[in-house]
C-alpha cells in the first residue's frame, strides 16, 4: 500500500494502542490527520475549545484506566489546551495529545510557529517531536509508553510534512512490557505492621492511588482485622460503598463520620494518598501520628510532609502483607461499625429554605437519590465544589471524577463528555459552578451533536462564589465576583438541549425522570441555589 500516508501510520498506531476514539478540534495544523480519520475506524469526537478536547480526553481516560488521545492544530491550539494539559499533569492522566506542527520547511515564516514542546514542559511529562518519517514509529510508540509509565500526558508534535509524507514501512508494534508489581521491603512492611499494632486507634487513608489500583477490597479486610476506619481523600471517594467501617472523605470535605472518628487516630497508613494541605487541612490532621505512606510513586513520599515509615511499592501488595502480619481487634472492629452507624446522615442536616432558591446541599442530596448507583459524576472548581464531595453519595460501580489538584475552572463538563463517550450506558451527572460552566459553554453543543443524555447541575449562585464569600471573608466587600447570569435553560434550548430551572425541590420531577429513563438529550438543570450557604469545609479555603 504505497498511498499510505504518515498520518493514516498514526492513526493506526493510535488504534494498536487500544483508543477507540480520538478527541480533538482541528486545524492547519491537523487538518491532513483529521481527514485521514476517513479512513481509520477510530471515533473522532470535536470539541468547541482546545481546554474542552484535552479534558475529554481525560474523562474518557480516568474512566476506560487507559490512554486518552486527543489531536490539537499548533499555535493557538495548543495554548488554548494547555489548562486541560496542567489539570491531567496535577492528578496523574495518562494523555498523548497530538499536536499537528507547522512544516518543517515553513517553520520560521509560519505566524503560528511557536516552541511548544519548551511552553508545555511544565505540564507534561514527556514531549517529542517526530522529526522525520524514519522516526515517527519510535517516537510514536515512547509517548504512549511514557504517558502509561508516568501516567501523565505527553505531547507529541508531527509536522505537516510527515504527515502527508508516505507511511513508514515497519508495521507499528506497542512497546509490551510488564515491570510487574512493585514488592514492598519487608522490614519497613515489619515496621509498619508494628506502628498499627501499636496504636489505640489506627486509621487507613485511601488515596486516588488506592483507587485506581483496585485496592479496595484489600483494605476492607485489613480494616475488618485491624479493626481501623477507613477514611478517603477526594479522589477516592467511593471506594467503599456502603462498607460499616468506611468514614468517607476525611481532610478540606469532612464528612460528620469523618470528623467523629479520624482526629482520635494515633497511627495513620496512608495508601496512595499525597497527603498534601487539602487532605491533612493544613497540617492540622494527623499532626501527632505517627504515619506510615504507601505509594508507588517515589515523588509522592514524604512530599508534603514527614512520614515515619514510607513504603514504596505496588498498594494491593502491601496491604496485603499488612494484613497478614497486624493482630486481629474484632473488639475494636465491633465497636467501630457502631459509632460509624451512629453518626448523623449529613443528608439529615436541617437545611436553608427561601422562597425561590434552593439549599445547594439539599438539591445535592435529593439528586444523589435519584442517581443509579453506578452513576460517574463530575466536579468542578468554586464554592459547589463541596457539595457533591460531601452530599453526593457514590454507590456501587460509581466514579467521582474531579480536578481538585489544579483546581482549574471548566472541567466538570468536558470530563463527563470524555466519560461518556467511554462508557454510554452508565447515566452522568456533571455538577458546575455557574461560572465554570460559562467558561465552556459551548461545548454543551458537542452534547448535543453526539446524543450524550447527560445532566448537567448548575449551581447558580449569580456570582464567583467561592471567591465572592473569600472577599468578604477578608476585606469586608467583594469586588468583580457578582453578576447577573443568563437563563441557563433558555441558553441550553438554544443549544439544542433540554432545559429547565429549578427554584424548589418540587421542580426536580424532570431530572428524576431523565435520570431513571436515560434519554440522548442533554438536560440543563439551572438550579438557582441560595448563595449565603458556603461549601462545607470553608473556612478554611
Ligand atoms: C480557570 C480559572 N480561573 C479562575 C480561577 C479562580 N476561581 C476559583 S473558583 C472561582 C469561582 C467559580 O465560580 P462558579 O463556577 O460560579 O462556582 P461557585 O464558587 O460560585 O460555586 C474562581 C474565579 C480558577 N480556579 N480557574
Ligand atoms: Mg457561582
């Protein structure tokens, strides 16, 4: 097939690494790509904004556990994608993001031509350039190598002339290699079993790292043995749905169980958790423990604070050592499944009322109700954060998808657009801040342009909240943080979706519906919610 082009070799290659759909929004840059997407039978889903392609991307990979694949034109491109690009370096998202360059040839006179690979250093963990045709399988297979081995993203630049330059010759192969578990040294697994042994009230803190490894069976049977709550940070919210010994979120988004049970604890085994300020509020938690930190990150150790006993190696693995070497407390097991039954249901907290808005944490309850269990819902940045981190609970085969390590406004859409392109028949929530969600507004089009029967939250407050209360907080007045918004519904028809305003409880009937039907029409649900009430956790910030 001499007609092959280096583009049709990418988008093989890209295929042979397992994507099913590549992400993007095209231009002088791409465009040769983009058209040989023709003949590939890899999906390709446009966005309205760069940000908006590169976080569907990272939906689509934190949901499939793979690579997310997304193509960008340069320039303008790129810079317009690169908060997607910090977001998913911040949380660990494996990303290839294709830029396509200008000609090697027309670099120098191209208006567009920009140093992209020096401009994204910081929020990569790898870049290249595949210079020459000769080098586009070398090249091509090291970015997805790099992005699954780092678990970061990567950017990869192919010039327009090895695009429309004939294919390699050599069939792309994956590089296959399996590094295996990492096994943990067994006098720190000894020291670490001691600590816990040691203690009165041992905790466990589940991390992201605990969750995308799967270790949540391991550590509900070290918690049943040890007798220890399991707290969560953020990331791994849901890990243990409905388990008796689980406290759920502990540190900036405290549940009641949490702050009942997690400030007794005098030993802490942290496992895949960073334990960075949000996750011990700022040094408050956990200040006296002695802590023992699990990772398979070396970087992540120790990083943000001085652990006494740090463990590198694969979560599944230590856990298990762990629970073969600490003594059984079923005693203290018995008493624990009773307090954490005790504690009040935050859901059962007496909320605001007004007269024509809505407690945000009241609307998050009743829709978390109404949700399947195995629901993937999104978060954004802002003062709402806190309200599906605290009052949306994730049920079995659920996911909560969130960005807080950037914490960069406009990622809750565009992850529930990758998300579902992932996985159509699980039903999506997507919670934004009215302000976030003006920031990618237009994407509610890509929506609706491939059926995607989401439900988009709104908590519209009128205003920048979280920075409006912060305002007053600190200089007694706010400044640039209120405004009047749109009819969010009116806007959402106008976009070809469906849309409705909620000002009372009683106007959820629709979402309920759409929620237990599923439809492949996007609904808008602008939920004027009453802006006094702050997020849980606020202050502090
Ligand atoms: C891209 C970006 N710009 C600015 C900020 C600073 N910031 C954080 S939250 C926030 C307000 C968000 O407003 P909204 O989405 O309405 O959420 P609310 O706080 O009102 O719930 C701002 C401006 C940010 N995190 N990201
Ligand atoms: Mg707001």
């Amino acid at each position: 097939m001499t007609d092959r082009t280096g583009s049709d070799y990418l988008l093989a290659a890209v295929e042979a690494e397992g994507a099913a759909t590549l992400f993007g929004l095209v231009g002088e840059g791409n465009a040769h790509l983009v058209d040989r997407l023709h003949e590939s039978d890899l999906e390709y889903r446009y966005a309205r904004h760069e940000q908006v392609a590169v976080t569907m991307a990272d939906g689509y990979a934190r949901t499939t556990g793979d690579v997310g694949v997304c193509t960008l034109t340069h320039g303008p491109g790129l810079t317009n994608g690169v908060t997607g690009l910090a977001s998913a370096d911040r949380d660990s998202v494996p990303l290839v993001v294709i830029v396509g360059d200008t000609s090697i040839a027309g670099r120098e006179t191209s208006l567009q031509y920009l140093d992209h690979l020096g401009m994204t250093d910081p929020v990569s963990v790898y870049g290249a350039r595949a210079e020459t045709t000769d080098t586009l399988p070398e090249t091509t297979r090291r970015a997805f190598a790099k992005a699954r081995e780092r678990s970061g993203p990567v950017v990869l630049e192919v010039p327009t002339d090895v695009q429309e330059a004939p294919a390699p010759d050599e069939p792309y192969e994956p590089k296959r290699y399996e590094t295996g578990r990492i096994r943990p040294d067994a006098e720190r697994v000894e020291a670490a079993a001691d600590a816990l042994d040691d203690a009165e009230n041992p905790l466990i803190l589940a991390g992201g790292g605990a969750a995308a490894s799967g270790t949540g069976g391991a550590i509900a049977a070290l918690a049943e043995r040890l007798g220890a709550p399991v707290a969560t940070t953020f990331y791994a919210k849901g890990l243990l749905p409905d388990h008796p010994l689980c406290t759920g979120i502990a540190g900036t988004f405290m549940t009641p169980t949490s702050a009942d049970l997690v400030p007794e604890a005098d030993a802490v085994l942290a496992v895949g958790a960073q334990l960075s300020g949000k996750t011990t509020r700022y040094g408050d938690l956990y200040a006296d423990a002695s802590v023992v930190q699990v990772d398979v990150d070396r970087e992540a150790l120790g990083r943000h604070r001085d652990v006494d006993v740090a463990i590198l190696g694969d979560a599944r693995e230590v856990v298990s050592a762990l629970t073969e070497r600490v003594s059984p407390d079923e005693g203290r097991a018995e008493r624990l499944r009773k307090r954490v039954r005790e504690v009040d249901d935050p859901a059962d907290l007496e909320f605001e009322t007004a007269p024509d808005a809505v407690d945000p944490r009241a609307l998050t309850v009743a829709l978390s109700r109404a949700s399947p269990p195995e629901t993937v819902v999104t978060v954004d940045s802002g003062n709402n954060t806190g309200f599906p981190a605290v009052f949306h609970d994730v049920g079995v085969g659920g996911r909560m998808l969130v960005n807080g390590n950037f914490g960069a406004m406009g990622y809750s859409l565009p992850a529930a657009l990758g998300a579902k392109a992932a996985d159509p028949d699980r039903p999506v929530v997507c919670y934004a801040g009215d302000g976030s969600l003006m920031q990618v507004l237009g994407d509610l089009e890509t929506a609706v342009r491939y059926d995607l029967g989401i439900v988009v939250v709104i908590y519209n407050d009128a205003s920048y909240g979280i920075i409006r209360h912060r305002q007053h907080l600190e200089y007694g007045r706010e400044t640039g943080a209120s405004y009047e918004s749109p009819d969010f519904a009116v806007v959402a028809e106008g976009l070809g979706a469906r849309g409705i305003t909620v000002r009372s409880l009683d106007d959820l009937e629709p979402v309920e519906r759409h929620l237990a039907e599923g439809s492949e029409v996007p609904l808008v649900v602008d939920a004027r919610t009453i802006p006094e009430v702050a997020r849980p956790g606020f202050p502090p910030y």
